[in-house]
C-alpha cells in the first residue's frame, strides 16, 4: 500500500504545482488598448486612378483621401492636424536585363494641387480630415535603367522606359502627444 500511496502522492502535487503559477499574466485593462489610445485610419476614394492625361480634363483623375482620427476612450477628435506625405513610389516593371539597375523617375503627383510633398488639413466634428490627391501626368510614367556600360566618351549608358502603373503610398500621421506619430497608409494605384 505504501508503494502505491507514495507515487500518487507525488503525481498530485505536481499536477497541483502544474496548475498554479504566480506569473501567469493577468486579463488586463479590458477598457484600454494594448498598444495606442488613438486611432488613425486612412482611405483613398477610388484606389485605382488613371494617370492624367494632358489631353482630358484633370478632375476626372482626382483621388480624395480622407484621415479619421479618434480616442480610444473619447472617439473622434475635433480640430486636430493632420499631415499627408507622399510616402513612396513603387513601379511595377521588369527589366530587360538582371543586371540593370533601374529606379522610378517619374513624376509622385500632387497634394491639394500644390507642387510640394505634404500638405496638412485639420479634422472636423467628426475626427476626419479630407485632402486631395492628383496623379502624374501620363509622361511621367517612366523607368531609367543603368546598364552597366559606358559610352566611348566614358558616360553610363542609361534607357528609359515608360510604365504602364505605379503604385503611390500616401501616409497620413498626428503627433498623439507621446514619442511617435500616429499613422496610417493608404496605397493608390495610378494607370497609363
């Protein structure tokens, strides 16, 4: 009996000591987020747009993007800053050639219809705050690749190609009074 007893002992208090652990992590704030208290979000209306085209009218083109910032706790914020950049450019293009080294050179459009990178807008009652995005032109859809070589007179020797799409990421940010930015990202899609 004394053999049976003693090893069951022993499994019952490992299995108890098993089950009780002082570290386990608590539940938390369940009435606070676990990494910011604010909330920025960002959308772009239409996503796909066609590069404008000198010939037709520009505003068939336009993008409008719209940042509704909000407290966790309080919702949206009134009469706050918000900043939109245009963040980068990605092309979709394959070069001819593994070797090439190719970039975008074309134009990154415009904000609000100024020739700078950012603009800001403030929010309104309802935390959102509106600016408007126009594409390139349909010239400035181009690639310049280095191939590697170099003319007689010891210049590289670049081609240029024009593109069929790029892809412009637009970030919108708010200082929320700590460290970093509140941001969001938004990609458009801009087509020949």
């Amino acid at each position: 009996m004394k053999k049976i007893i003693l090893p069951l002992l022993i499994v019952g208090v490992m299995g108890f000591s098993a089950c009780y652990r002082s570290d386990a992590p608590g539940p938390g704030d369940m009435f606070g987020p676990s990494s910011s208290a604010y909330i920025l979000t960002l959308t772009a209306h239409p996503s796909v747009v066609q590069a404008v085209d000198p010939l037709r009218n520009p505003a068939n083109s336009e993008v409008t993007l719209k940042a509704r910032l909000s407290s966790y706790n309080k919702g949206p914020m009134a009469r706050r800053t918000i900043y939109f950049y245009i963040y980068d450019i990605r092309a979709s293009f394959t070069p001819p050639d593994s070797k090439w080294q190719c970039s975008y050179r074309g134009g990154a459009g415009l904000l609000n219809g100024n020739q700078i990178k950012s603009v800001s807008a403030t929010t309104d009652a309802n935390g959102i705050a509106t600016a408007k995005y126009l594409p390139p032109t349909t010239g400035d859809l181009r690639v310049v690749c280095d191939t590697g070589e170099k003319d007689s007179a010891g210049n590289p020797i670049v081609k240029s190609y024009r593109i069929g799409e790029v892809t412009v990421l637009i970030k919108a940010a708010w200082r929320g009074g700590s460290l970093s930015d509140v941001e969001a990202v938004t990609p458009v899609k801009v087509i020949r």
